[in-house]
C-alpha cells in the first residue's frame, strides 16, 4: 500500500479535532465519534487536553482510503503551541487547512497558509461549521480569495447553511472560474478550449490533481465536523488529489524526528518520518543535527551537530487507528522507535533527506518556518527544596519542545524558559504539577531582544604568562553578517596545528557564550573566526603519570574562550534588537481618529490604510512587548468592534528608552577579575 501523510491544521476553534474524529468514524476506525468538550477524542490524550478542550500536542492516527494509508497529524491550533506545528511541517506530504465557515478567515489561518505555500506542500482547505448559525461560505471564499491566495477551485456548492440540515452539494462539471485557475499555470489548456470551445471534465480533472500536487491551486470543500456534511467528498478529494509519499524502502535510510515522548516507564519514543530505507528491530542507527556542512553554531532544531549512535529496541508503525508493534518501518511511513537514549527533537536518522536522489531538491529538515518565542519568564518552585526536581523536569520537557529554551542561572540559582504566550505559560505550570508533582509559580514575563554585531573586532590570549591561568592560546575575531544568516564558526588555522578536541571545545564554547552577549541578549547573525591556537603538548616527568600542570586540556579552552570572545564582542560592539510584529487592524472607519493617538503611545507604525464598505483596515508594525497592551486597549475606541492579527516579522533596534539589559546567568567574561576569580574558585586552583 501506499502512504500519505497528511497534516490537519487551523486556527484555535475552527474545528480540525472534530474533523479528525469525523474522518476517523467514516473511515471505520473508531465505532463512536469523539467530543472536543468531553474529552474523549482520539488524539488529544493529554488529560490537560482533555480538560481544556485545545490541541496541546501533535497527535498520529491512522485510517485507510482504498490502497492508501493515511497517517493524520493532529496539529495545535493556538498560537502559543506553534512549535508543534513547526515540526510537523517537515515530513508532511499534504495538508487540509480548516477554515470556520461563520469566523472565516483567521490570524493563524494567514500565517499557516503562507507558510504551506512557501514550503509547498500541496493543501486542500475544508469550510468547516456550515451548519452554524452565521456560516456564509461567500464570504469565506471571497476572505480566501483576498487574503490567502486566488489560486482555489470551489469542489461544490452548499445548501440549508446555517441549519442542522445544511449540505454540501458536489459540484457535477467545472465552472469558466475554475479553467481560468488551471489555465494559468498549463497553456495547453486555455488552447484547447479556443480551438474547441470546450475542455473534458476528465482533463480538467487530471491537471487539478496535477496542478494540487504541486501547490500551484487549492481544491476548497465545505461541509461540518459535526454533523458529516461534505466529508465523504473531502475523503475523495484527498485520496484523488494529494500525492502520495515518495521514498525507496530499499534505499539509504534517512528519516527526520519530529516528536519526542516518554513511556510508562520513563523510556524514550521517537516519532519518525522515514523519506528512504527501512528501520528493522535492532538496526544500530546514527543520528544527529542533520544540517549542512558549515551551517555553523546552533543549525537545525538538534542543534549540536553532533552524531550519536543508538540501538533499535522496538518499532511501532501506525494502522488503523494506532501504532502497532512491527518488526520494521520503511519509506513513507511514520513509525515509533524505542531504544534511542540520546535521541532529539529534529535529529536526522541516517542521511540528511536531501542527499537521497527523490528528495535532492527538498529544503534542510530543521530549519525554523515560524518566528521564535519573543517572551521569557523564571520558573519559580514554591518550595525552595524542589529546585533541583525542578530542573530536571523542565530539562525533559524541553526533550519534546526545545523551543522553551531552558536556561540556568547559576549565579542567581534560577531558571528561566521562552514563550509563545501566557497560554502556554499556563500549561507548562499545570504539566509540572501533574506530571512531575511539582507546584511553580513565574515572576514576570519580559520581551526577548537579541543582539546583533555593528563591526568587526578581534581578540587573542596566549599561552603562558600571568594573565590568565589557561594553557591555551585563542584568537577570535566576530564580524557581522546579513540578517536572518545566524552564526558561522570558521577557522583561519590550520585544523591539525593542535588535537581536534581543542577546536571542538572553543566552537561549543563559541555557541554557548554568544547565549549572552555584551547586554546579556543572545548574539546573533555574525561569523567567528578561529584566528590564533595552541596548546601545550602532552607531558610528563620519567616514569610517571600525565602532569596537568604541564599540558593542555579541553578545559583550558573552555576556560579561556570566553573572555577571548566577549572581548572581541566588546571590540565589534553590538546592538540590541526587540522583536516587531506585523499587524492588522480592522475596525469601522469611523473609528480609525481615535485609533491612531492610540497606536502612536504604544509605538507602532502605521503602514497602509484601505477601506472597505463601513470598515478600514489598518496595517503596521508594532514593538512585540506592546501587543498585549494593544489588545486591551482595542475594544475602547472602537466600541468593541476592532480585530486585531499581529505575528512576528522582525527585529528592530531599540529605539525607545533605555537599552535593556538581561542579567547575566554565566560568571561573567565581561569583568576579567571576576571571572578568573570565578573560575580559580570553580576549579580549586
């Protein structure tokens, strides 16, 4: 049989759960459907997800459409979750993006779908909720058409909208609109219709399923989650229209890990898409950051680059609802691995996909689609004895979601994670006192700023002596590079002048001090050149043992490193950048007077102004830490009335107040006494 695997994602509440169950019930895997508010569907397992009634984690199950094999993601629709959306874009074949008929096109929906069409993952949309009160799939498919892209073919028509009786109604031949879609992309067609006035429905057909496969157009179904309106039609459509997965079982294996959990017994499960080759039960696998070659510092979700190697204990493929235990997953499908300690979040299992011939043109799996978290906050044990429970808890939640960015201040004996929002923030706390039955609390939530190089500047300590105590010698030099590149390490020496271990301790080094950079923010986008090294070899007196005193260690490069780089941060001098969202404001035009005053004292900037019949849309950017505000405020001069979207879009300097600065979690290289003072007490030197 053939695979598909197929990603279910929407914004907050436009029903993608209740679909799920509603695919799953027709496709007779499960014999009763599911309720979001009781908590009793299939994928959200969680008892948090249960009680919330949201989609917290990705979720797998599986069903059947003739010979294929649909494994279906459930994907979290809130924004705070959108890490786990992340993830899954990456080993998707094909997407149904749901869209409320009555709320139509949402903050999310907009961002979901550019970055499906940038990745180009084929996507059919289904107009959910047409038996609501409110529904009007006119205009939906008008919002659709204007804010997501004109490239989409109604599949049918609707009827009773609005009602517990309303239906979809499939559309028996192809309207002039839809050969308009299909003929800007195929000349072939728009010239027989010339010649004959006319163009088979069989053809037509035939280059929507081409045309879909290649996320050049969307096919948009209607239909209810609730009731099974118009969902026989969407089960067609995805069997007819969506490419199923490449990938040779007989090839290299190569597949990417998108979801980490762990078992009743504390063991690591691995969720693997495999693109080539076939895991077998005790296979021995290398895994690791799957990035290019010099992607540099922090590449890819794994993001060490290095490659670790464990055994297969057990496989899971997926069918018919769950995973079951097989002896062996191969090419296109999703499977469960057991056994892998060391396994994370974003690794590549065996060849990085784009070295295999079918995926040679695929972009790096890893590599971010949506903005970082912009917020941080301290977690706080309400019991100071629970400190270290805590940490290690934290650090397995950050196993299944590196994006939280766990950080330890050991100065200050606190623990810090990123944020998408205060939702998120919500369940981290509730995950920490069911799971691990520990009570936390957080003390405040500040904006995440990053720094950026605004020179160039260079620095070298040398070995020997009263400086420094390290018998090392390290020389950096950190230029800045273009936006959005991210950090580059590069050497200037030769690679054999001194042991690799020695270059491998100053690059990690190198990637955990640029965390915190002059003001404390992390450094980004720049390149650090390795510009001086050496070491002292090996010694020891006649006849007896290895004398540190006498010779070089990794730890003499870690020590070092870091007063070296900060000095030639120093030098370069850098600049803090906060986060900027983009935003969209629709409101009544008369209002558009007292929303203005409004936007200037939180600092955004007003872009472009259109209006539409009695209302205005406003676009701008707006500072990151002011959104929150932005939203409280709307309702007031608008008279409840304003919609706002905002995403991130950028960093910006900071050009308001004080440049803030993040308290320091490291023993500070910035002050060289404190620091050696730090390190002698450390090491007991």
């Amino acid at each position: 049989m053939h695979a598909l695997n197929l990603g279910i994602l929407a914004h907050v509440d436009a029903g993608k759960t209740s679909l799920t169950e509603r695919l799953l019930h027709a496709a007779g895997v499960i014999d009763e459907i599911g309720s979001v508010d009781d908590g009793s569907t299939q994928t959200d397992s969680l008892a948090l997800e249960r009680r919330r009634g949201i989609t917290i984690k990705s979720a797998v199950v599986s069903f059947e459409i003739d010979d294929v094999t649909v494994n279906l993601i459930d994907t979290p629709g809130h924004p705070d979750f959108i890490a786990e959306v992340e993830r899954v874009l990456d080993v998707l074949d094909g997407a149904v993006l749901v869209i409320s008929a009555v709320e139509g096109v949402q903050a999310r929906t907009r961002v979901l779908m550019r970055t499906l069409r940038r990745l180009r993952i084929p996507t059919l949309v289904f107009v959910n909720k047409i038996d609501r009160r409110g529904a009007d799939t006119d205009r939906v498919l008008r919002s659709i058409a204007d804010r997501l892209t004109p490239a989409i073919v109604p599949m049918g028509t609707t009827g009773g909208l609005g009602t517990r009786d309303a239906r979809a109604i499939p559309c028996t031949g192809f309207t002039p609109g839809t050969l308009d879609v299909l003929s800007a992309h195929d000349d072939g067609l728009l010239a027989a219709y010339v010649q004959d006035g006319t163009v088979p429905c069989g053809r037509l057909r035939a280059a929507l399923a081409e045309q879909t496969g290649r996320s050049l157009v969307h096919p948009v179904f209607f239909g209810s989650a609730m009731t099974g309106a118009g969902v026989d039609a969407l089960i067609s459509g995805i069997g007819e229209l969506l490419p199923a997965a490449a990938g040779r079982p007989e090839g290299p294996v190569s597949g990417t890990v998108f979801k980490v959990e762990r078992g009743p017994a504390g063991e690591k499960i691995a969720y693997v898409r495999m693109f080539s080759g076939t895991v077998h039960t005790r296979d021995v696998l290398t895994f690791g950051d799957g990035g290019s070659e010099g992607a540099g510092a922090g590449a890819g979700t794994g993001g060490d680059g290095v490659r670790r190697r464990g055994k297969v204990t057990a496989v899971g493929v997926f069918e018919r609802g769950a995973a079951r235990r097989e002896t062996s997953v191969a090419a296109g499908r999703i499977g469960k691995l057991w056994g892998l300690g060391d396994i994370r979040i974003g690794d590549t299992i065996g060849v990085p996909r784009e070295r295999v011939e079918e995926f040679a043109r695929a972009a790096p799996a890893g590599r971010q689609h949506f903005s970082p978290p912009t917020l941080e906050t301290v977690v706080v044990p309400c019991r100071p004895a629970d400190k270290g429970a805590l940490h290690a808890a934290l650090t397995q939640l950050a196993e299944q979601d590196p994006l939280i960015g766990l950080r330890q201040d050991t100065v200050r004996q606190e623990i810090s994670v990123s944020l998408y929002g205060e939702v998120q923030k919500e369940v981290v706390q509730a995950t920490l006192a069911e799971e691990f039955g520990l009570d936390v609390g957080f003390r405040g939530t500040t904006t995440l700023c990053v720094e950026r190089p605004l020179g160039s500047g260079e620095a070298v300590e040398f070995n020997g002596g009263d400086a420094h105590p390290f018998l090392a010698t390290v020389g950096l030099r950190v230029d800045p590079a273009p936006a959005g590149a991210g950090v580059r390490f590069r050497r200037e020496v030769e690679l054999g002048s001194m042991p690799y271990a020695f270059f491998r301790a100053v690059e990690d080094t190198v990637e955990e001090v640029l965390g915190q950079g002059v003001h404390g923010w992390q450094v980004v986008d720049c390149t650090v050149t390795m510009t001086h090294c050496g070491y002292s070899p090996r010694q020891s007196h006649a006849h007896q043992g290895f004398d540190k005193s006498m010779s070089s260690t990794g730890a003499d490069f870690r020590g070092l490193t870091p007063l070296v780089l900060m000095d030639a941060l120093r030098r370069a001098g850098t600049q803090v950048y906060e986060p900027v969202h983009r935003f969209r404001l629709e409101a009544p035009a008369d209002t558009l007077g007292a929303l203005l005053p409004v936007l200037a004292a939180l600092g955004a900037v007003p872009g472009t102004t259109r209006t539409r019949g009695d209302s205005c849309v406003l676009e701008g950017a707006v500072p990151a830490a002011r959104v929150h505000e932005l939203q409280q405020r709307l309702p007031g001069p608008t008279g409840g009335e304003g919609e706002l979207e905002a995403v991130f879009d950028h960093y910006a300097p900071v050009a308001h107040g004080v440049v803030p600065k993040r308290p320091r979690t490291d023993h500070n290289p910035l002050d060289r006494k404190e620091y050696l003072l730090n390190v002698t007490r450390r090491t007991g030197g």
